[in-house]
C-alpha cells in the first residue's frame, strides 16, 4: 500500500500536466524539426532540379552552337559571305563560355567531370577541323577534294559528340530521378512520423485541456461567487456615497429654501420689498441647484442603465448658447460675468437638445463655481470636422495635474475644490452625453490661472463625416 500511496501522492493533478504539456511540447517540436527537413528537403529538390535542368540546357546550347558554327562555315566557303564567318566567330564565343559553365556546374561529379573532358576533347578537334577548312579555303578556293575530306570527319566527329551529349543528359536525369525518389521516400516517412507524433500530441493536449476545463469550470465558479460579492459591496459602497452625497449636498439649499420661506412667511413690517425679492431669489436659486443635481443624477442613473436616449433634431445653436448664458447670468449669486461669441455662422445642427444642455450648464455652472467673483468666464462657438466645438473658458482655481486623469469618475473632488459645494457628477454627465454624440472632450488647466475644456460635436445630420475629433 505504502508502494502505491507515494507515486499517487507525487503525482497530484498539477503535476500530471506539467508532465502532460510538457511531453506534447516536446512533441510538437520533434513534428516541427520534421516539417523543417521535409521543407529543407524540398528545397533542395528544387535546387536540383534546377541545376539538372541548366546542365541539359546548357549541354543542348553546345550542340546547337557546335551545329551553328558548321553552318556558318559551310556558307562561307561555298558562298564567300564574310556575315557567316562573323557567325561563325559568334557561335565559336558562345561554345565556350557554354562549356565554362558546365566544367563549373560539374565540378563535384567525377563523372560527369571525365564525360566533359572527352566532350571537350572532341569539341576541340572539330573546331580544328572548322579552322582547317576555312584556311584551305581562304588558300585555295578550288581545293573541293580537301573539303570534302574534312567534312567527312567533321560529320563522324558529330556523331561522336551527339552521343557524348547524350550519355551526359541521360546521366543528368538518372541522377535527378534517383535524388527525387530518395527524397519523396524520406518526406514520406517524415510525413508519417508527423501525423502519429501529432495524434499523440493531440491526445496529451486532450486530456490536459480536460483537466484544465474541470479546473476551469471550478474558477469560474469562484471567480463569479466573488464578483458577485465585490459587485455588491460596490453597489453598497455607492449607495452609501450617494445617500452620503444628498444629504450633505441638499442640506445647503433646504436650509436657504427653508430659512427664506419662514421670513416670507412671517408677518414683518419692516421687511421691504426688495429684501422680500431677493429672499424669493435666494429659494428659486436653491431649488434650481437641486433640480440641477436631481437632473444629473436621472441622466447619470440612466447613462449607467443604458436608457439615456439620443435624439438629435435641428437646431440653431448659436441661440441656444445665447438663451443658456442668460439664464444662467441671471441665477448667478457669484456674480461672474459669462460672454459668449460665436466665430462664424454655424446655422441649424443636428444635436440631442437635452443632452447639448447637460454638457454646457454642467460646464458654465463649474467654472462659475470655481471662479472669483466678478471673474469672467467665455463660451465660445465654431465649427470643425463636420460638427460644432464649444469652449468654455474660465479663471479660477485650476484642476491640478494629478486630478485631471479622475475628472470623469463619480463623485470625484479635486484636492483643491473640497471646500467648495459640488457633488462630483457633473463632468461625469458631461462625458456620457458627450460619448453619446459621438463627439470627444480635452481639457486643459494649471492651478491659480484657470481651465479651458473644448467639446466637439459631430452634426447628426452629415452621414459623410469620415474625420476622427480635431480635438483628439
């Protein structure tokens, strides 16, 4: 028993794969080191073959300039033609660098080699014979006897070399047969050594992806019971930051609503109107903020669901900015001057109404949160890239360099904006509705000098806009 326990406790599962892998990895390099010699063989099948097939072409040209070179001298001794001996010099040049390749090309085979050097031979002697025939005739142009002689054993000669060339190509391609045999024998047994080491891989493979699957769907298992956990502790831990959120940032505005309506409502003969006007000011701006952060958390709470709606319809945006600016000039209790210009004429632009509200209220309301009063603050309007851009500019407080990367989380507070009342969700809302646009959003600021965020808008209209945010 203690002989079977120890193996069974060596090999534990883990082990069993490695063991497993590692033999289908060993494997699988054998079947590579083989593909790798089959291919390596095939090529040097090709090469052979090609080589082959320059010698056999190389030896038909030596013929066929050997017969050339014969004509070219038979036409200039019969017709005196001084274009066939140019011929026949041409044809004589080509014989011999056709035979320097073919003493290069066969340099390894000792054979071939002793068949080149009686071709050679022969070649020779009957280009001497050529010679002695033209110099006959350049003597004595009568001297036909002499010619014929020649030409007897030039032809015999011929013979000779046509059965030299011949025996050559044959062994030229009894070798390349031979070599080919061999090697499609060799990539054959490769082939089959290929697929029985391959099935075995894959049957290793098999059975470790089986234990890994079993492994896996156990992971799975766990990793989802955690998600789960995590998820919901998220979900409390937001919850908790958004009850937390509420009732701190809707404290300020019901005590103003509340301290503004008791004075209202008490019956004081002193009080004037214009202190009676500005405390209906002071509750229609603090219900306004509220409605504000309600509005952001409906559209944020609806983004996050994906419910948030698109419906982009023409619309005259330089007049919407005008409109946006005044009202928010005239809720403004911190008295900053907000301009807004316009470069250009960008008429009617297909956008999602409520949402172009979002952005820029969300945008303006900050920057006039952060600014100093009496500050000014810019909203700019143009065109780009098929769509409209709007900048808002201001001169507060800035966003330091290490908070800029979190602007778009929930809930998110500069470390030099938690003594100002904010709940953290405006650019969050900002983005969103801007991602729905299909538009883009950069921002750039330095602490104690202001922040600029530019927001382009594609025109929902134009089904022909091709070109990426010139803001990106």
């Amino acid at each position: 028993m203690i002989r079977l326990r120890w193996p069974m406790q060596w090999f534990t599962q883990g082990k069993w794969l490695v063991v497993g892998f590692s033999a289908a990895a060993l494997l699988m390099a054998g079947v590579n080191g083989l593909s790798y010699q089959n291919a390596t063989q095939l090529i040097e099948s090709t090469n052979r073959s090609r080589e082959t097939y320059e010698v056999i072409r190389n030896l038909v040209e030596v013929f066929a300039d050997m017969t050339v070179a014969e004509s070219a001298r038979r036409g200039y001794i019969i017709w005196g033609d001084r274009y066939e001996l140019d011929r026949y010099e041409t044809a004589l040049t080509a014989l011999a660098l056709e035979m320097q390749a073919l003493q290069q090309q066969l340099a390894a085979d000792p054979q071939q080699t002793t068949r080149l050097n009686r071709l050679k031979i022969l070649l020779d002697e009957r280009l001497r014979l050529l010679e002695e025939s033209i110099q006959v005739y350049e003597r004595d142009r009568g001297a036909w006897s002499m010619q014929r002689s020649i030409t007897n054993e030039s032809v015999t000669l011929r013979g000779e070399i046509q059965a030299t060339i011949a025996d050559m190509q044959r062994a030229e391609e009894k070798s390349l047969h031979q070599w080919l045999l061999s090697s499609q024998v060799n990539i054959q047994t490769r082939m089959l050594l290929e697929s029985v080491v391959t099935c075995l891989s894959f049957g290793i493979l098999a059975l470790g992806g089986g234990l890994l699957y079993r492994q896996l769907l156990k992971r799975q298992a766990a990793e989802a019971l955690g998600k789960t956990l995590e998820q919901e502790k998220e979900l409390v831990d937001l919850k908790l930051r958004f009850f937390s959120m509420v009732s701190h940032e809707f404290r300020t505005p019901l005590s103003i609503i509340l301290g503004s309506a008791q004075m209202l409502a008490e019956p004081n003969p002193q009080m004037t109107s214009d202190r009676r006007h500005k405390n209906i000011h002071r509750i229609q701006s603090a219900a306004q903020l509220m409605t504000h952060y309600l509005t952001d958390m409906l559209t944020l709470t609806r983004a996050e669901a994906g419910n948030l709606e698109f419906n982009p319809q023409p619309l005259d945006v330089e007049a919407f900015c005008l409109n946006l600016v005044e009202d928010l000039q005239l809720s403004d209790a911190n008295a900053t001057e907000l301009q807004f210009t316009s470069q250009g004429r960008c008429g009617m632009v297909s956008l999602d109404e409520k949402l172009l509200f979002s952005i820029l209220s969300n945008l303006l309301l900050n920057a006039m949160k952060y600014s100093p009063k009496g500050s000014q603050i810019q909203l700019q309007l143009g065109t780009a890239a098929g769509g409209v851009v709007f900048q808002v500019s201001d001169r507060g407080i800035g966003i330091t360099s290490t908070d800029q990367p979190n602007l778009y989380e929930p809930f998110f507070r500069g470390e030099n904006a938690t003594a100002i009342q904010g709940t953290g969700l405006g650019l969050v809302v900002v983005k969103r509705c801007v991602e729905l646009h299909g538009g883009d959003i950069t921002v750039k600021s330095e602490v104690g000098t202001g922040t600029t965020f530019w927001v382009w808008l594609p025109d929902a209209a134009r089904t022909d806009v091709t070109q990426r945010s010139p803001l990106s």
